[in-house]
C-alpha cells in the first residue's frame, strides 16, 4: 500500500516536472518564436540604433532660441544632459523603481503580476521603462487577447535587445523623446515648452512630476481641462518619489499643496510663438529647397518628418521688441484713433468712395477669403458661396483687446476687418545683411497676409534719397542750391506734369539738396530727375537689390514706385554699408537631425556706390532726423544717437513710411489700409511720421536699452577723403547755385 501511495506521488511529481518543463520549453519557444518575427516584424540592429520616428524641423535664432517647429508631430529630441535630475527621478519612481537592477525584464515585478492575478489581489503591472520605450518605438496592432499576449513576448524581447544595446541614460532619453504629453506634443522638449515655456533642464520637481503623471492619461489628467484630476495624479507621482528617497517628507507636503501654473502654457502651432510672419516665409523657401536637395539614398527631405535644424539670423530678443513696438503704437495709439477718427462717418473706413466702388472691394475680398477657396473645393456653386457670406454665423474675430467671440454674417467680418491698419518691418545688420527682426503683419492668426515680402505699396517720399544719391554720386554736394519753385514738366504723350510741394517750407527760395530732402520738397526732386533723367535713377535703384519693374518715368522722383519693404529696407542699408549693397540673408545653415551641416549660406554683394556716396547721403538724412520730417525721433522719443533715415507719405495718406538707419541696424516699417482708400482723411494722422516712425522709434529704443544687444551709439565711419569737409550748409560759404530756365519749363 505505502509502495503504490510512493509511487502515485512520484507520478504526481514526474507529471509536475514535465508541465513544469514543458512550460519552460514552450516560454523559451516563444521567445524565440518572438525573436525571428513569428508574432509580428522584428526590427533589427540598424532600426533600433535609429528608429524612424518623425521629428519636427526646428528654427533657431541667431542667439540658439527654438522659434518654432514644422510638423505633422510636434516632436524634437534631447540628450541626457539636457534633461532635469528631477524628471528622471519622477519617472523612475514612478513607472519603475528596479529600472537601474534589471535588463529590460523585471522577474521580480512579473512574479508579483502573476501571483496577484492567480490570487485575484493584482499589485500592479510588471511593464519595465525598457519594455514601455519598446511598444513606443514599435507600437502593436490591433489584436485579440491571445495576440496581445504573444505581442507581449516580443516586447520582452525588444527590450532586451534595447538593454543589450543601450546604456541605462539612452533608454531613459529615448523614452523621453518617444511619448506624447497631449497638445500635439510629442517628447519632453516640445511638452514642456508647450506647458511651461522652459527647457526640460529647467523644470523643478513639481513641474516634472506633472510631466510624469500626464503620461498616465494626457486627455484624462489635462491640467488645462481638468486641474484637479491633474494635481492629483501629480501629488501620486511625488508621493512615489518620497517613497523612492528622492525627495523628504518635508518637500512632499510643501509640493502637494501647490496649484499647478498653468499662465505660461502655449500650444507650439505655426500661429503662435515669435515671428511667426518669418516661419511662414522660410517654410516656402525650405519647402523649395529640400525639393531639390537629396539624401544620400536619393530620396529628398520632408521639413515636417525629417528633424532639420534650421538656423537663423534673426535675434530672438530684437524680434521680441519689435513685436512688442508694432502692438504699442497699434493697439495702445493708431488703431484707436483711426477708430475715432472714422467714427459715425459714411462709407467707413473709405475715403472719397462711393457704394458701387466699395461694393466692388468687398466682393473681390470674398473671392479672396479662404472660406471661398474651401467651399469651391467642396463642390459649392458660386451663388451658394455668396448666400453663405449672408448668413450670420458663431466665429470669432480679432480685437486688439483680445479675440471676441459673436455672431455676424461672413460680409460683415470682411467689411470689419477692413478697418484695421496693418503693417510690415524689418530690421537689417548692415554690413553682412543678416535679417535681425521680422514682423508681417499685426497678428498672423487672424491677418496672414505678409507685408514685409509679398506687398508692394506706394514708397512716397522714401525714394528721394535715391534721387539724391544720383546727384551726389555726378558730383554735387549736400549743400548744393536748386530752387524751390514751381515748374512743369511736358510728358511725351503731351500730357503736363506739374508738381506741388506738400508744405511750404521757403517756397520760392533756393533751398540746399539736404534740406530739400529733410523736409521732403517734392520740387527738388522733380528737378534732379529731370537734370539726370529717371532712367538713370532706374539703374542706381537695381544696383541698390531693387527687382521690382519701375517705370523710368519723372514721377518716380516723388515715389510713385510700389516696392517692398524688404526691397527698400536692404536698398538703404547699403548707406551705413559704405555703399556695399548686400542681399538680406535669413538662413545660415541647415543640419540634418544628426547634425550634419547639409547647406550653409553667405551674403551676396556687390559695390552700389562709392563710399564717399553713401557717406554724404548719410549725412543727407541725418538732417531729416535733426530737423526735417523725422524731427520727432528726438523731440518725443529721446534717441540722440547717430541716426539718419527718411519718412514716406503717399497721395492721400495711403501709405506711411519710415527707414532709420543707424550704423548697427537699418530698419523699415510701413502702416497702411488692406485697401488703399481705407485711410485717415488728414495729413497730420496720415503721415509716415505719425503712422510708422513711432514704432521705429519704440523698437529702437528697446534695443539700445538691451545692454547685452551691444548696439553700437558710435557715429557712422566716416571717409577718409571727407574728413573735415564741412556739412553745415549755414556756415558754408554759398556755393554757386544751379538756376532753371525759361521761366521754369524743362
């Protein structure tokens, strides 16, 4: 009886031997199963040193800050280094304490999962950091339980080949730079720009442990949407890092109370952040450039996948005060006042237009919208289109206190927006024509179209100094006479053209070339056109990087030419560059994501004048500022540095413009309608020098105020063969003046 009871107990024991056994065979089986790709493709060595995750292309400013990013996901990497010791502890703590102990495959925490699931008392998940950073890598398809089970093998696997190949500090970056934090954005250094305007390297311990706890559920735990969820789940992490001896107990208290700041949060879209006008420029050019630029597997590159690095000239901290100028003098003075000035008027914002003309704008400004673009695409019909532009509908709309949410038909929004006054500027170093600042527009969201590089608008009195230039340049002097009188001017299609000055400043006087361009006589002008003719003026101004078609006729002189502000930004610049036109530049480089400089950039130029040109021209327009037209830089702002420059009124103050020139930057600004006769009705509110000097004038005075920016108030280099030549046109003796004939008739 005791032989037989031995004997069915070493049955029992063989049977549990073999099930045993047999359980250990078919696991290893499994896992090599796993491992050749029978539950799913394997990645191998190659995949798993570069994962082909898509990352963002970057734009960085002359002074390394990220500008922004194009994406389809908002996704940059990092390295260790830049990562906070106390991320690393919140997700260690976390997601898994035993990380530095095991090779991918807790045993410890997978004994535990399955004791807990057998006694139906589960104590949490046996997933390792490794295991997690594998199933982001490759993430699984959709599968049965059975599938999710064999998937689970494979991940093991992964893990150990990532363990194998990675060090522990890798696989904690690699997980960094995989997961998504919600908002569109996909690793720590997108989220915690988009949370809280920093580096990661920068966060503190509670800002790291709500990163961590927003990988539990980023819609769930929002913190926007759902602040308390948030603060909870982010108390658990910190409770974690307690238990882990990476924080006390007095820390923990402290943090836990802590409301989660959520003021610095920005979504990181291609409307928002710095110089938004500026990365929608470069996205044209980089589209066009990596079309014709190849990889060394021949394929061409994808500036939303492929992780470019995209650096640039501009200077994040003179961006950010021209930004701030431009909303200053828009918000806090002009925009109120044209408001003021148009109200309970007739036909507003339109002067001297009648219904018919207007009605004509508006409908040309339907089929330019987007919404009509949209609708043709999707098969509407024309008369629905225009139905739909009357039909009142929720949207909401820009207002310089804040976007407002209402109801107005689609007409309605055109006819208000119509009332907002727009503008462009750049600012340029003039010795190597590196862009330093650049604004479009007044706010790119609501008003996309770019005024520094795609408008051309009437340039007024800013083309004088051209004019004046071609004198200089056939040997007069800034103090040379020419009479300030009236003449007329008999065109070849026997038309006559008589033009008049738009103030009287010595009318009928002879007057000397740099105070006819301080204070901006259109008389002299005409005469010095007439004296070298306008296809002359022609030449000079394609010297100067001018493209756009003038026609050489004499009323150039007054600035009838419609040109860009960049066009007319970088043609003046080459006056404080010793008369050396040099072509704006933007880009210096362009890395693939490895680094690899893939193109670099350098300023193109070329001679446009002599120096001691430019030099005279300087000091032509320094007159503008002291005492011409531009005297307010020094009356209201208070800038007594070398400064020269040049306002711009069009007919009927449609356009104002300014160009100030300093040895460091050239800068162009210019304010006006969307539509030419959306403008003030007076001269005194309608002038360059009202309209676009102040926010010159703001912008310049931010920047000399930045120590760090080094903005040089030293005088302008002053040539050699000019030095001690008088340019004081009072003291000097009177030259021998240049008289008209035949009663003023050319």
């Amino acid at each position: 009886m005791a032989d037989k009871k031995k004997k069915q107990i070493n049955r029992i024991i063989k049977r549990v031997w073999i099930i045993y056994g047999g359980g250990v065979v078919f696991f290893l089986l499994l896992l090599v199963l796993a491992g050749i790709g029978a539950f799913g493709y394997m990645p191998d060595l190659d995949e798993l040193e570069n994962p082909q995750s898509h990352l963002a292309s970057e734009i960085y400013s002359a002074d390394r800050v990220l500008l922004g990013t194009y994406f389809h996901e908002n996704r940059s990497n990092v390295r260790y280094e830049e990562l906070s010791p106390n991320l690393i502890n919140a997700l260690v703590a976390t997601e898994d304490v035993r990380f530095v102990k095991h090779s991918g495959v807790d045993g410890r925490s997978l004994v535990r999962m399955v004791w807990g699931v057998l006694t139906f008392n589960p104590k949490g998940g046996a997933s390792t950091i490794t295991q997690q950073l594998a199933k982001n890598l490759f993430p699984r398809e959709r599968r049965s339980k059975f599938g999710l089970v064999l998937m689970k093998f494979k991940e093991w696997v992964l893990a150990a080949k990532l363990e194998r190949r990675f060090t522990k500090k890798e696989i904690l970056t690699h997980y960094f730079n995989t997961v998504s934090f919600g908002h569109n954005s996909y690793g720590i250094k997108i989220a915690a720009k988009t949370y809280y305007g920093k580096e990661p390297s920068e966060l503190t311990v509670d800002e790291a442990a709500l990163m961590v706890a927003l990988l539990k559920g980023p819609s769930f735990y929002n913190p926007r949407n759902h602040p308390e969820r948030a603060r909870t789940r982010r108390n658990v992490v910190l409770n974690q890092m307690y238990r882990a001896d990476y924080i006390s107990r007095e820390e923990l208290d402290e943090l836990a109370e802590l409301e989660i700041d959520m003021s610095r949060f920005r979504v990181m879209d291609h409307t928002a952040g710095l110089a938004p006008y500026l990365r929608e420029y470069l996205r044209r050019v980089l589209t066009s450039w990596a079309r014709n630029y190849r990889k060394p597997d021949g394929t061409t590159y994808d500036i939303y996948r492929d992780g470019l690095k995209i650096y640039t000239t501009v200077d994040s901290r003179l961006q950010l005060y021209a930004e701030q100028a431009v909303e200053q003098h828009m918000r806090g003075y002009l925009q109120p006042e044209f408001f003021r000035h148009w109200q309970g008027r007739r036909n507003a914002p339109y002067y001297r237009l009648g219904e018919e003309d207007i009605e004509r704008l508006m409908q040309q400004a339907v089929r330019r919208s987007d919404r009509f673009h949209n609708m043709r695409r999707n098969g509407y019909s024309d008369q629905e289109i225009i139905e739909s532009f009357a039909t009142p509908a929720p949207m909401r709309v820009f207002s310089w206190e804040g976007d407002i949410d209402t109801v107005m038909t689609p007409m309605d929004s055109i006819r208000y927006y119509k009332f907002f006054l727009r503008t462009g500027m750049v600012s340029l170093d003039p010795s190597n024509g590196h862009v330093k600042a650049y604004v479009g527009g007044i706010n790119y969201r609501h008003f996309k179209y770019d005024h520094v590089v795609d408008s051309r608008r009437q340039v007024g009195s800013t083309f004088k100094p051209f004019v004046y230039t071609l004198a200089v340049q056939e040997g007069e002097h800034p103090c040379t006479e020419y009479p300030n009188t009236p003449l007329t001017v008999k065109l070849p299609n026997d038309d006559e053209w008589s033009p008049r000055n738009s103030g009287d400043h010595k009318d009928g006087e002879m007057v000397s070339l740099r105070e006819a361009l301080a204070h901006s006589i259109n008389r002299v002008s005409a005469r010095i056109i007439l004296r070298y003719s306008p296809a002359a003026v022609v030449r000079l101004v394609q010297n100067l990087g001018i493209e756009t078609d003038i026609p050489a006729v004499p009323a150039i002189s007054l600035g009838s030419a419609d040109l860009s502000v960049m066009e007319m930004t970088a043609a003046y610049a080459a006056y404080a560059n010793q008369g050396v036109y040099t072509k704006p530049l933007i880009i210096t480089r362009i890395e693939d994501r490895h680094g690899t400089v893939l193109q670099s950039f350098t300023s193109e130029t070329h001679d446009a004048m002599s120096e001691r040109t430019a030099y005279m021209m300087i000091e032509m327009m320094r007159g503008v500022v002291v005492y011409g037209t531009s005297a307010r830089i020094r009356g209201r702002y208070g800038l007594h540095h070398p400064i020269a420059g040049k306002t711009g009124t069009t007919d009927n103050n449609s356009d104002g413009w300014f160009i100030g020139i300093t040895p460091d930057l050239v800068t162009g600004v210019w304010v006006g309608g969307e539509d030419r006769s959306a403008r003030f009705r007076s001269i005194a509110l309608g002038q360059g020098a009202n309209m676009a000097l102040p926010i010159w004038a703001l912008y310049m005075q931010r920047a000399y105020q930045d120590k760090s920016l080094n903005i040089s108030t030293e005088d302008f280099e002053r040539p050699e063969s000019l030095i001690g030549v008088n340019f004081n046109c009072e003291e000097m003796n009177r030259p021998q003046t240049r008289r008209t004939t035949n009663g003023g008739r050319f």
